[in-house]
C-alpha cells in the first residue's frame, strides 16, 4: 500500500474519503494531490452521494409517495455507503456502474488542467 499526502495508507484514506459522505470527498480532493486511488475514491464519494442527497431532497418535496421514496433512497445510500467504505479499506479500486466512470472521466479532466 502507498502512502498518502498526509502519511496514512491509501486503503484507509480511501475509506475516509467516504465517511461524511460528500463532505469528506471534497476535503479529500483537496488534500490529496498525487495518490490516485485516494482521489478516485474522494471523487466517487463526492459525485454519489451528492447526487443521492439532491434526489432524496427532492422527492421530499412531493407529497405521498415522495417521503417513501426518500427513505428508500436514505436505505440505498446507507448500504451503498458501507459496502463502499469496506472496498476502499480492503484497496480495491470499486467502481460503481456509470457512476465510477464519471467520476474517473472527473479526474481526468480535473488534472488535465492542474
């Protein structure tokens, strides 16, 4: 395992990269300059979970079924969140169908410019 920017291996800052969700995949792509698989993961964090916190919010505007299926999106995002966390800790490179590919497709363009 190669070490990061802030001298932790890269399977757990993976996995740190997921923890608060979004929040944490920001911090993490500003932290981590060099280490690929940290920012992949930082940036896969930050791509799901904020696009399935603007869905949930959304469907909690709709009345009836929209709270119903809010919670299921709030289930989803649970799991997903887990079963993330552990691949990124075991140092696997998991992507998620479309949404790992753009979140790579991401990084790509972002470093491109750096």
């Amino acid at each position: 395992m190669a070490e990061t920017s802030i001298n932790l291996k890269e399977n757990v800052v993976g996995a740190l990269c997921y923890v608060l969700g979004w929040i944490t995949g920001i911090v993490f792509l500003i932290v981590e300059k060099k280490n690929r698989f940290v920012r992949f993961h930082a940036m896969q964090s930050l791509v799901t979970f904020l696009s399935l916190s603007v869905i949930r919010w959304i469907f909690r505007w709709i009345p009836f079924v929209g709270r119903g299926i809010s919670v299921l999106i709030w289930i989803l995002s649970l799991i997903l969140w887990l079963v993330l966390m552990i691949k990124a800790y075991q140092g696997e490179m998991y992507k998620l169908p479309i949404i790992g590919d753009f979140a790579e497709g991401l990084l790509k363009n972002r470093d491109a410019k750096d």
